[in-house]
C-alpha cells in the first residue's frame, strides 16, 4: 500500500504537465509604481507576471513592446502571460499613472 502511494507521488511529480508550469513573476503596484520596476526573465520562456495593485485606484497594465494591456482594480490581481520571448528589454507602464509607473522585463 505504502510502495504504491509513493509510486503515484512520483507519477505525479514526473508528470509533464508538472514541469510545464508557467513561472509566476510577482509585481506589485503601490503608490502608482512598480515594485519591482525591473523583472528578470528567461529568454524563449512562457512566463506569468502576477501584478497586485496594492493601491486603491484602478491601474492598466499597457505594454507596446509586449502587446498587452489590462486594466487592474485597485486592490485585485491580474495575470498577464508574456512570451516565449527573444532577450531584450521590454518595457512596460501603467497607463493611468504613467509619470510614475514605468517598469521593464528583460529578457535574458
Ligand atoms: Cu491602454
């Protein structure tokens, strides 16, 4: 019983599906920027930036050089996937705060 259980644990653990698993990048928005402003990802990689707008305010998450653009309420999350991409720099900004928020992805 116990040689099984751990047979289907390992099953579990060698399944593709486990391995493919988008890496979640964490940003935060407060105070109308980016924390961090700069995220680091790996090139030709499929990533998730998880945004958290920790202000009140509605933010949008616009990115010409990524081609995406969402709109986060104050106080929710938002995933946002982004790639695979070549290395470079990709900048990003917050479109109702843009003086402030202003971040980049680079790829590397
Ligand atoms: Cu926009």
């Amino acid at each position: 019983m116990r040689k099984s259980f751990g047979l289907l644990l390992l099953a579990l653990l060698l399944a593709p599906e486990v391995w493919a698993e988008t890496p979640e990048i964490p940003l935060v928005i407060k105070d109308h920027r980016f924390e961090p402003a700069t995220v680091k990802v790996p090139a030709n990689t499929k990533v998730m930036l998880v945004v958290e707008n920790r202000d009140a305010t509605p933010e949008e998450f616009e990115s010409h050089d990524l081609h995406r653009e969402k709109v986060i309420a104050g106080g929710k999350t938002a995933k946002i996937a982004v790639g695979p991409l070549k290395p470079g720099t990709y900048k990003f900004f917050g479109e109702f705060h843009e003086d402030t928020a202003q971040g980049a992805v680079v790829v590397e």
